[in-house]
C-alpha cells in the first residue's frame, strides 16, 4: 500500500513548478526596471544574480532579491515579494517590500511599466524613516 497517489502527486508538484516559473519570471522583470530606474539616477548597481540586485545609496549597501511563500492552506503559491534589505555587516534589515502576481501587478497601484520610478520614491522615503528610527548614519564616501 502506497501513501502516494503517484500520478496526482507528481501532477500537483508540476502545476506547483509552472506557478513558481511565472513568478520568477515576473520577478525578473520588476528586478530590471529597478536597475534601469537605479542607474537612471546615477547609482551604482552590481549584475542581476538569481533575481537580486546589490545597490550603494548614500554610502549603504542594500539588495534587492525576490521571494516568494508557500502558503499550505490554499496549497498554492499566492504572491511574490521584492524586498529590499539593508545590508548591516551579516545582517539584512527589511527596508520596503512590494508584493506582487504572476500576471504583473505589484504594489497597491502599479504595473510592470510604472513600478520602478515609485519604487524608488518609496525606497528613499522609507530609507530615511529607517534611518532617522535606527540612527543610521550614511557614509561621506
């Protein structure tokens, strides 16, 4: 006696895999508009790995990667994250996250063609709070 439905199983892992593809996916886009934004505004970025991005602001080191939850009650991945996390020695300190779905909207308001440009808005909004909060001091190099 199994405790697999083999065929069920295996389909339900590869339905799994196809929504974890479209998220990645999407997250790789949201990832490059936010380069292209970053470099628009003279800052400096490392390459896209693995759908992070390390960024210098005001002296800090912050990175952005794609994250995604499983949720077990609807057995289904809901929603991704892009968090961006301020990078303190070997810690990483959550600055601004934006959900979004596989179809591309992120945020509360915002698609694939306007995300960027608010991102960085609410990037150096919530940078400053944090930092004000946490007394942070930015580095004059």
């Amino acid at each position: 006696m199994s405790r697999y439905r083999l065929d069920e199983n295996l389909q339900d892992i590869s339905y799994l895999n196809e929504i974890f593809e479209k998220f990645k996916r999407q997250a790789s886009i949201f990832i490059r508009k936010v380069k292209e934004v970053l470099e628009e505004n003279n800052l400096s970025t490392s390459e896209i790995d693995n759908n992070s991005l390390e960024f210098s602001f005001w002296g800090l080191d912050f990175i952005i990667k794609s994250e995604i939850e499983y949720e077990m009650k609807s057995s289904n991945f809901i929603q991704g994250e892009l968090n961006t996390y301020y990078k303190d020695d070997d810690k990483l300190n959550l600055i601004l996250s934006y959900n979004f779905d596989k179809l591309g909207n992120i945020g509360r308001n915002s698609v694939v063609n306007d995300f960027a440009i608010y991102y960085y808005l609410d990037f150096v909004k919530n940078l400053k709070n944090y930092s004000s909060e946490k007394k942070i001091k930015f580095q004059l190099n």
